[in-house]
C-alpha cells in the first residue's frame, strides 16, 4: 500500500498556491449569481420560481458531477480534471454571451457548474492530505478565507462593469468599445466574458505547471461505485451528507435572495445598496473565517459549530422581521456566523471515518446540490406566499445543522488547547 508523501507536498508551495488561488476562482464564479438576480427577473422578465432554476441548473450539477469527477480524478489525475473543469466553465459562459436568453443561461450555469463541481472534488482531499488530518478543520478555514475574499470582490467587480456600462456611450478606448459591445438589456453579460478570460487563464496555468506526483493511500482514493453505495449504507455518511446540503441551501438561500428581498420589502437599489449587501456577507463570512481560526484553537469544533448557528439564527429573524436597518445589518452578520460551517461540518465528516476518505469526499461534495435545492423552494414559497416566508424555510436548515454538534462523533479532533485540563 502506497503512503501519501506529505514531505513532498510541505516542500511544494506552488500546489498550494495553485488549490488556494482555485478556490478563489471558484467562489468568484459561484457567488456573482447572487448579485444579478434582480437583473436576470428584469431581463428576462421571470417570476420567482423561474429565477430561482438558474441557480438550480448551476448546483444541481453538484449533485450530478461530484461522484463522477472523483471517478474521473483516480483516472486522470488532478492536472487534466483540473483542466477539462475549467475549459467547460469557459464553454458554459461563451454560451450565454453568443445567445443571452433565459434556456440558455439555465445551460449554461449547469455546464459551469459541473466545472466547479469538479474542482470541489480534486482540491478538498489534496488540502486535508497535505495539512494532515488533525489540522484539517484549521486548513479548511484557511481555504474559506480565500473563498470568501473572492466572494466580496464579486459584487463590486459587477457595481463597476454596470457602472461602465452606463457609461460607455460617451467615451471612447478600447474598455468603452468593449462595453459598447454589450447589449443594454443585459449589462451583466460583461461578467461573463471575464470568467471566460479567467477559465483559460486558469487552463494555461494548471498547463504550464508542473504537478508533484501525490501518491494516496487506499483510503483517500476514490473508489469503485460498490464503495460508495456501501457509503450510503451508513447512517452517519447521510447525516453528513445531509448537513452538507443543509449548509449549502442556506448559505446559497441567502446569498441568492439579499437583494431581491431588500428590493421587495424595503424599496432597495439592487444595483448599488443590494450589492453592497451581498459583499459585505462574503466580507464578513472571510472576518468569521479569521475568527473561526481562532476558536478551533482554544475549542472543540463541536462547541463552535451550535453556538455560531444559533447566532446566524437569531440574525435571520432579524433580517426578515426587522426594520430595513436591522435588515441591513443583520443580512451582513450571516455570513460571520456561516463562516466555519462548511469547513467544520466537512473536517467532523471525513475524520468520523478511518477509510475511503476519496470517495467520501465525492458524495459530501454532492451535497452541495442543496443550493439548487434551498433557493428553488424559497423561489417556489416566495411567489406562493411571499419571500419572506419562502426564506424562513432557512430556519429548518440551520436548526439541523445546530444538531450536529450533540451527535457528531469524529475518530479524531481538531487540534485545540483544552482550557479545562487539569495540571499535574
């Protein structure tokens, strides 16, 4: 049996540098959906239900790709996933720049999706091997740092290219000529000719760099599909599978949702106030990454995880039942206390188990079909009885996830300082 050569990954910086500056990618492309929503209903012309299938073409791929890009990865290695990942990406954003219409852009979020699904799959087992599995949970927040900063820079990278847009007509260079370029009814179309530029760049460099060869034990490979249906037959991989899906439809619940709510209940630009909003909940969930740093090493993920998802309860209430200034504020603290869910809840999963850690990865990453799942039946709720009693569907969702910390039962803890030993 082959043994994961961690010395050789410690020494390799780069691989690093090439999976931290993949999750920025990643999050960058994801998380611009949220901002453009009110956009896409205008320019379309859609209802609620209708909006809400394109974030669900784009997750729903999750739900398709995952286990199947952990079967492709065994077979082809990282750098060619990695690669054919982002080339579809680019395909999926080339396709709705050609013909902007409402059944394309639905392709064209899935094609990206199922691009970003599998590079889910390749860069979260290659981070919890490389920084051990005691450490894995701390790693992981390291990771959502990045994933959030990239998250906050979306909606202002949108409030800019609107904004030069609007302004193109009367000035002349290439930036006006480009944006002239872009038809009036949908500005946002700008964004995506930047992923396509983004994706080939990423296809460029993951070509020209140099993969150190990672050797992974049995465990960490993912295996056959008998292994995953054996998986399936443990109650503790659906609880966590589960959680993983809860997570991600509340985070995409809301991310999705802050501006056209904001627009609806309190009269709020979502060009430039609903924006705001969306980045300042990435930019906080980043703050929370930093803070989440700190209490896995004083606490036992099992404590931080209930106390922060009783808290982003409390601030959802506030959000939808507020004024329109506890609104904009409680909105922004949701991302604080979503900030070291997934991290945590993914590190709990995978050290409850001694093996197949690969193919475990494949179906948690599955899970993130969730944010197909959860904004779809806000969608749904929202034209039925109004969005905001569609997004208080949240509340079930946080409150499993609260759950976690009284059943879980990891194989291994994070690495922390117990405040309550006693000295000899």
């Amino acid at each position: 049996m082959k043994i994961l050569n961690l010395k050789k990954l410690k020494k390799s910086p780069y691989i690093v540098l090439i999976i931290l500056l993949t999750f920025f990618v990643i999050s960058f492309l994801t998380n611009i959906i949220g901002p453009i929503i009110p956009d896409l209903i205008t320019g379309f012309h859609l209802s609620l239900t209708m909006v809400s299938l394109l974030p669900f073409a784009f997750f729903i791929a999750y739900g398709i790709m995952s286990i199947p890009a952990g079967i492709l990865l065994e077979i082809y290695k990282e750098k060619k996933v990695m690669m054919f990942a982002f080339l579809l990406s680019s395909v999926g954003s080339l396709l709705i720049v050609i013909s902007p219409n409402y059944l394309s852009a639905i392709l064209s979020l899935f094609l990206i999706g199922c691009g970003m699904a599998m590079l889910q799959v390749v860069v979260n087992p290659l981070l919890r091997a490389a920084g051990g599995e005691e450490n894995y949970a701390n790693y992981s927040v390291v990771a959502q740092l990045i994933f959030g900063s990239a998250s906050y820079l979306s909606p202002f990278v949108y409030q800019s290219f609107i904004l030069q847009k609007k302004l193109s007509g009367g000035q002349t260079g290439w930036p006006a000529t480009f944006f002239k370029q872009i038809p009036d009814a949908f500005p946002w179309l700008s964004l995506y000719v930047l992923f396509i530029a983004i994706s080939l760049l990423m296809v460029l460099i993951i070509y020209a760099s140099k993969f150190p060869k990672v050797d992974l034990d049995e465990s960490e490979k993912p295996g056959p599909w008998e292994i995953h249906l054996t998986l399936f037959k443990n109650k503790f991989v659906i609880l966590y599978f589960i959680a993983i899906l809860c997570y991600a439809g509340t985070e995409q619940g809301i991310a999705n949702w802050i501006s056209q709510f904001l627009s609806t209940y309190h009269g709020v630009d979502p060009q430039t106030t609903g924006a705001d909003t969306i980045a300042y909940f990435w930019g906080l969930m980043t703050a929370g990454g930093i803070l989440g740093l700190i209490l896995l090493k004083i606490l036992d993920s099992r404590i931080v995880l209930p106390a922060f998802t009783f808290l982003a309860m409390v601030s959802l209430a506030l959000a939808l039942f507020g004024s329109k200034s506890m609104a904009l504020g409680a909105f922004p603290m949701l991302g604080l206390f979503l900030s070291v869910m997934f991290p945590i809840i993914f590190s709990l999963a995978l050290n409850s188990f001694k093996e197949h850690h690969g193919s475990f990865s494949g179906i948690l990453v599955t899970g993130i079909v969730g944010g197909a799942i959860f904004p779809f039946i806000v969608g749904g709720i929202g034209d039925l009885l109004g969005l905001k009693i569609g997004m208080s569907v949240l509340f079930l969702a946080l409150l499993y996830i609260f759950s976690i910390g009284f059943w879980a039962k990891p194989l291994v803890n994070n690495k922390h300082v117990n405040l309550f030993k006693k000295k000899e």
